[in-house]
C-alpha cells in the first residue's frame, strides 16, 4: 500500500546544479521540483534510472526524449516541469511494508565470489530489507535511508510505514509465471541501443524520418516536430567494447526469472567454455541478469536486469545490455518477440 504526503519538509530544499549530458541543459531545481520529474519522467516510461533528488546525465536524457515524442525542443524544461507538477503533485508517499517482503530477503545470500554457494541457493533473492524496499520504489538504498532516517531500515515488520518515492512499485513477488509471445503490434516495433548515450529506445515499427544523427551526435537529434513514434527510453550499461555486437537483429524470447549459466571463459572470451566448468545459478533479483532475459539473434547477447542498479551507465556487462531492474520488466509491455534490436 501506498499513500502520498502532502508535503516534503522532511527533505531540504537545496538548489542542485544537475549535471548534463550532450547537448543537456543545466539544470537548477529544488529538491522537491527535482524528485517530481524524475517520478514524472519514470512513470511517463521515460526512464532517469535511480530516484534520488539529484537528476544527472540520466535525467537530462530522458527529459531530451521525453521532449521529442512531445514535440518540444531537446533544451525545454519549462513544458516537462508543468506536466510533472499537474502529474506529480507529492513526490513522496508513506508505503506499507508487506508480508511479502520477509519472504524475499535472505542475508545468507552469497555474494559474487562465492558462485557455487550461490547455485546451492533456491533463488537469489535481496539481502537486505533496504535493498528490497529501494528496488520496489525505483531507487537507491543511501536515499531511502536517509529520507526515513532514523528509522532502521533492516529491522521493519510487515505493517511497519516508511516513506518512499511515489512511483508505481515494481512487484517482484508478480513476476515468473507470465509468458510473453509475439503480438501483432510490439512485435513489429524496433528498439534502439545506442551504447553511446547509454540509452535503450523504443520506436513504433521504425523510427520517424523527422529524427535525425548529425556526424558525430551520440543520439539522434529532435528536429522541433512531435514524434509520435518515440514511445519509451530506459538507461542502460552496455557490454565491454570488445564484446558488443553492433548490428541489427531480432528479439528471439522474453523469459521471467531465468536461470543464469555461469561460465568464466565466456565472461572472459565471448566462447562457451567446458560444460565441466559451468554453475547454474537460480532466479532472482540479484541475479546477474535480473529478473527477466530477452534474448536476441546473436548468441549470447540480449536486454536483461540487473543486481546493481546503481551501476547502471558504468560498470560494463561482459557483452549484454543491462536496465534496471524494474525498467526491464517493463519492457513487455513495449516490445515482443520478433522485435527489430539494433546495437549500435
């Protein structure tokens, strides 16, 4: 359960220098005007990443796309502020904590360097109560501590109140039975992945002529005019650069809760090493790729989630494309198998 605050004194109001990406304005915004266009901007399928009052590159760069499917120049901050201030009008909200959440965190979990003590686990779940209740609300753990401080986070019970960005949480417990076959509609749409900006973009059947790569730009530039064809962008973390499969190919499958092989020669090469070698490790949130895979044409190369979300941007996949993980379990709703995925 949810429930929005009238007001947001419990944070104080500072004028953020927001850094910007290409082409990005410089932003100034208080702390209450920042959260509510990140929340705008998430729930609006315009992905800034993590909600934390301090909007950066990520934030500049959907607002930019935000102001393309619109129709307002890439710079304009002034029509995306009034939506959100109409859209958002209390960027914080008072959640319950569920029973559900007890069932998904286990401080047992091992972490990375013990691979075989995590294929002994039935799911990778979170570790900690904040990292589950940051992953729900779209943002990070240090921010939820600090706006619920000082409350501890880890000792919550189901009922106990804390407060959070008001955003749509992202059900984990939701997720593992759905199946996702071609539709008529998604399946024909065509997804960028410009590794670059380090941004995923998701286009109607193919992207308008009225979009528009000068020699040099990382993204395409907004020529002033409405792209109805623009429907979402997600940050993303591409692969290593040797890695990368730049190119154009087809989304193969979209499959919840996957199981993860574990292989170190690929990690390391690109090529399936001994199956000798190799560890199962079980679904989960934490997860190398998160909570759902969609795999492309390419072998070995798809869009998936992610046990860091904080790092998304920066720390690189072996060859992969990583979101968020509740970005990523949106993807459904946009694309479908048979998707076009162009890497480039």
């Amino acid at each position: 359960m949810i429930r929005p605050l009238a007001c947001l004194f419990i944070l104080a109001l500072l004028s953020l220098p927001v850094a910007s990406g290409r082409d990005a304005p410089y932003l100034e915004l208080e702390t209450a005007d920042a959260l509510r266009l990140q929340i705008f901007l998430d729930q609006s399928h315009f992905g800034p990443g993590v909600i934390d009052g301090k909007p950066g590159r990520f934030t500049t760069l959907s607002l930019q796309a935000w102001n393309e499917a619109n129709g307002y120049p890439p710079d304009d901050i002034e029509n995306a502020m009034k939506a959100a201030r109409r859209e958002v009008k209390h960027p914080m909200a008072t959640a319950v904590v569920s029973e559900v959440a007890r069932q998904w965190v286990d401080p047992s979990l091992p972490y990375d360097s013990d691979r075989a003590g995590q294929a002994a686990k039935k799911r990778m779940s979170y570790r900690r109560m904040s990292e589950f209740l940051a992953e729900r609300y779209h943002c990070d753990e240090d921010f939820l501590r600090a706006i619920n401080a000082p409350q501890n986070l880890e000792k919550l019970e189901a009922g106990d109140s804390i407060l959070v960005p008001n955003v749509e949480p992202f059900l984990i417990e939701k997720l593992g039975a759905n199946s996702h076959e071609k539709d008529d509609e998604l399946s024909s749409r065509h997804v960028v992945v410009d590794t670059k900006a380090n941004q995923l973009r998701i286009y109607k059947p193919a992207p308008a002529a009225l979009v528009v790569a000068k020699p040099g730009d990382a993204i395409a530039i907004n020529e002033g005019r409405k792209n109805k064809n623009l429907v979402a962008t997600f940050p993303i973390t591409p692969g290593r650069p040797k890695f990368i499969a730049i190119g154009t190919w087809e989304l193969r499958n979209m499959v919840e809760m996957p199981w993860w092989r574990y292989d170190q020669t690929f990690l390391d090469t690109g090529e399936r090493g001994p199956e000798e070698e190799t560890l199962n490790i079980p679904p989960g949130p934490n997860s190398p790729v998160g909570i759902i895979w969609n795999g492309t044409s390419k072998r070995g190369i798809g869009l998936h989630g992610t046990s860091n979300p904080e790092t998304i941007g920066r720390a690189r996949s072996s060859g992969c494309i990583r979101l968020c993980n509740w970005d990523a379990a949106r993807l459904p709703k946009f694309i479908r198998p048979g998707a076009t995925i162009e890497i480039r």
